[in-house]
C-alpha cells in the first residue's frame, strides 16, 4: 500500500510539473525584419512620387518640379521625412 502511494505521489507530483509543458507550446512566428519593412516603404514612396508627379506633368508642370512638389507632398501627407534605413 506504501508502495502504491509513493507512485502515486511521485506520479501527480510529475504529471503537475510538466501539465501543459507540451501542450502550450506557441508555434514561432517569423519576426518581421526591418529590411523588409524598409524595402516595402521604398518601394511605396517610388510608385507613389512616380504617380504623383505623373499627374502634375499631365497638368503642365515641369518633369523636376513635378518630381520635387511630389516627394514634398509625400513627405507632408505620410509624414516620412527620408528613406527608411535598411
């Protein structure tokens, strides 16, 4: 009978000590990278001064001032002073 309850003690003291170990592991999740943001952002700044100073040649204006009012909108409306770092 000793015998029983010391397996038994040492079996849900055991089973305490390890419950939910297993079974709560969280799968990784990749990390997003900097670089990747910062590609991404490039990458929207470009096509949104490209179209923008596209509209603004349409109506007359030079292809640099276009260019230049463009990014200076850019950096007004989404508030992104220079180019992400990398």
């Amino acid at each position: 009978m000793k015998k029983r309850l010391t397996f038994l003690v040492f079996a849900l003291t055991g089973l305490c000590l390890t419950a939910g170990c297993l079974s709560s592991r969280k799968n990784a999740k990749p990390k997003e990278t900097t670089a990747i943001a910062a590609e991404l952002e490039e990458s929207f700044r470009q096509r949104w001064v490209e179209k923008r100073a596209s509209e603004l040649i349409a109506r007359g204006l030079a292809a640099d001032l276009a260019r230049t009012q463009a990014f200076e909108e850019f950096k007004t409306k989404y508030n992104f002073s220079s180019t992400p770092a990398r």
